[in-house]
C-alpha cells in the first residue's frame, strides 16, 4: 500500500479528456456533475447505445464509471482529490439504453489520507428505483503543482 505520507500520484487539474466527463473526449459520455450538498455530487446521464454491453442495455463498466467519477466529484467539490483504492459495487438491476438516469455520490467521512464514500444510480421515474451502488474508499491525492491538501474535512451533518 503507498505510503501515508507522501501520494505516489499527483493529479493533474484539467480533465478534458476524462472519459466520463471529459467534454474533448469525442468518444466519452460528456456527463457533467454538480455539487449536491456539502459532501456530494449529481449528474444526469441517459443510457446511449454506443454504450451497451448487450444489446439494448448498458453496459455494466459504463455503469460502474459513472459512480467512480461522481465520487471523485464529491471529493473535487470540497477542494479534495483522489483515485479509488477500494469499492464494492452491486448491480440490482440492468439499465436499458435510452433510461434517464440520476447519479449521485457522497464522502462519509474520512480516515487520515482515505475517504469512506458512497454512490447510487437511480432510474429518474416518479418511483426513482435503484439501479447500482457502490460503496468505496478514495486515497487522496495531491494537485500537481499545489502544495494545497484541500478544505479540512468535517463529518457530515
């Protein structure tokens, strides 16, 4: 495991090219996340084609990197940054191509350099039924070329 003390990655703060929400990325999903509270994120994303597994239903990666990317978000949007060390992820049930899709993510707290969170994709219905979620711990990371570790964190309220 890296060191405590020092992070054996530092971030660089463009992210154009992400895949998720990269908007120069032309093969990407161009999904972009807003700040949902003091902790978390949001974004929308409906299910394309290009993006399925199976056909007609969206594959289970592309499911999985929206909840990574909304909870490297929930870190951004506290001046925070990290890379995903662990997560646990249940599927409950597949998503078909063409669903409207709610994706939200949340830190719970934090452990000196690692980040407890959590992220849901629900299908946006009247009934917003769950989809997937995930359960993860983030390592934090330094900006390149900043000596900022962040905003210091306070437990949800």
């Amino acid at each position: 495991m890296p060191s405590e003390d020092k992070p054996a990655v530092r971030l660089i703060p463009s992210t154009n090219l992400c895949y998720v929400c990269g908007p120069d990325n032309a093969a990407g999903l161009h999904v972009q996340f807003v700040a949902d509270g003091d902790h978390g994120s949001r974004a929308s994303y409906t299910a394309r084609t290009e993006h399925d597994g199976w056909p007609g239903l969206l594959h289970g990666g592309v499911t999985f990197a929206l909840m990574d990317e909304a909870m490297a978000w929930a870190l951004h949007f506290q001046g925070l940054f990290g890379v995903t060390a662990r997560v646990e992820t249940r599927f409950r049930q597949p998503v078909q191509a063409g669903t409207e899709l709610t994706i939200r993510a949340w830190t719970l707290g934090r452990r000196r350099r690692l980040i407890d969170a959590r992220a849901e994709i629900r299908i946006d219905s009247e009934q917003k039924p769950l989809v997937a979620e995930a359960n993860a711990t983030l390592y934090l990371q330094k900006l390149a070329g900043s000596q900022d570790q962040g905003k210091p964190y306070q437990e949800n309220q």
